[in-house]
C-alpha cells in the first residue's frame, strides 16, 4: 500500500492501515 505525503513533505515507508497515517522515515 502507498502511502501519502508526511507533515514534512517527504514520502513515508511505515503507515498506519487504521488511521491511514503516514511516518516519515529516512
């Protein structure tokens, strides 16, 4: 599953499936 763009503006690998949120991560 993709995943959207974080509150930083970078794409996010690990996401939440319940709330559909994303972390960003390096």
């Amino acid at each position: 599953s993709k995943c959207r763009i974080g509150k930083d503006g970078f794409y996010s690998v690990t996401c939440t499936e319940k709330e559909n949120l994303c972390f960003t991560q390096f």
